[in-house]
C-alpha cells in the first residue's frame, strides 16, 4: 500500500497559506486535444522535432473541447476549504500563448475565482524542450525542472501546504522540496497516454510507497 502524505494543518509562520494545482488531468479534461493535436505518428516514426513541435500546439492552443474533470473540481475546492488556504495556484505546462483561452475557461469552470496573477504558465523557453509523456520509462524534465524552479519560488511567498498534479514524477519532486503532494489519476479519464491506454504509464510502479495516488 502506497504510505499516505501528512499535510500540515497549522501555519507556523507569517507567510499566507497556499496549494497548487496542476490544470490538465487535474481539474480539466484535455483528451480531446491530446488525441487530435499530438503528432502521435511522427513520435512513433521517430520525428521527435516535429512530434515536439506538435505539443507545443496542443499546449499553447484553445480550449476547444476542454471539459471540467467534476471530481476534481470538487477536490480542489474541499481542499482549498478544508486546508484553509488563502490561495490556490494554477501552475501548468501550457503554454503562455494560451494564457487568455486558458484564464477565461478557468474563470467559468472554476468553483472559485481565480487572481491572474495565480496563473503560471509555461514560457517560451520551454516551449522546444517537451518531456516525453508517453513513454513509462522515461521522465519529463522540462516540466519537472520549470515547475520546481517555480515552486521554489512560490516557497519564498507562501507556506506551500499541498501540490495536485496527474504527473508521479513531478508530484516526487514537489515531496523532494518539502512539499506534500496527491498524484490525481481518475480510472476514466486519461490526459497522460495518446490512445487512453493505461497500460502505457504505469504510476504506481513509478513512485511505490513514496506517494498517495487518487484512483
């Protein structure tokens, strides 16, 4: 059995209390875009630049068939309640292109407001530096590295209580920092492999008894 996280429930310090969430296959459901904007063929004929360069439309695209994962909503919201932090912080791979498309379908499908500025996207140095999502055995650098460069950062401001996010990996580096984290995966929802084959990213296999996975 996976070894449950603790999640501080006291704020020791002065600094406001604060989680972050990850947006796809957190709280959004982007399969739709993950099946028809990913190059999936060029990744498997080993055309990389071009597969990369079509994630990087997927990322930094529109919304466009994006559906609010409910469970996860409801997740985000009684944990914001319950872990009475004053922020929830939105930290994603997509792209800064997509800020506008991405803040306006957050401000309809949100259960709470979210500042603008609690929004933080990937820049466009990221952009040519994809890590490799489908395959099980391999991590996902980039993400990692610029979502713990923003963390960190974050932990400078805030008292950082708890991080959502669907990748185990990037969840073992926010428990790397200091930070408690929940990988979120849904049995019927799949943002992380590019035909909804589970068996393609094996989780827990990942991250055995270092994280509590949500299934």
């Amino acid at each position: 059995m996976p070894k449950e996280i603790e999640i501080p429930m006291r704020n020791g310090g002065s600094r406001p209390r604060a989680l972050i969430f990850d947006l796809d296959g957190c709280v959004v459901n982007s399969a739709e875009r993950a099946r028809t904007k990913i190059d999936h063929a060029a990744k498997a004929r080993g055309d990389y630049e071009r597969y990369y360069r079509s994630l990087a439309v997927d990322y930094s695209g529109s919304c466009a068939g994006d559906v609010p994962i409910a469970r996860g909503m409801e997740m985000l919201e009684a944990l914001r309640k319950g872990l009475a932090v004053e922020r929830a912080i939105a930290l994603t791979m997509r792209g800064e292109e997509s800020r506008a498309a991405t803040y306006a379908w957050l401000s309809v499908n949100l259960p709470f407001p979210l500042e603008s500025g609690d929004l933080y996207m990937s820049p466009g140095r990221w952009a040519d530096a994809f890590g490799n999502y489908y395959d099980p055995d391999a991590r996902n650098p980039s993400a990692v590295e610029f979502k713990r460069e923003t963390a960190l950062d974050l932990m400078t401001k805030y008292e950082i209580v708890l991080a959502l996010d669907d990748h185990p990996d990037i969840c073992v580096m926010y428990r790397e920092i200091g930070i408690p984290a929940l990988v979120t995966l849904y049995p019927e929802i799949d943002c992380l492999t590019p035909v909804g084959d589970r068996t393609l990213f094996r989780p827990c296999e990942i991250v055995r008894d270092r994280i509590h996975t949500i299934e």
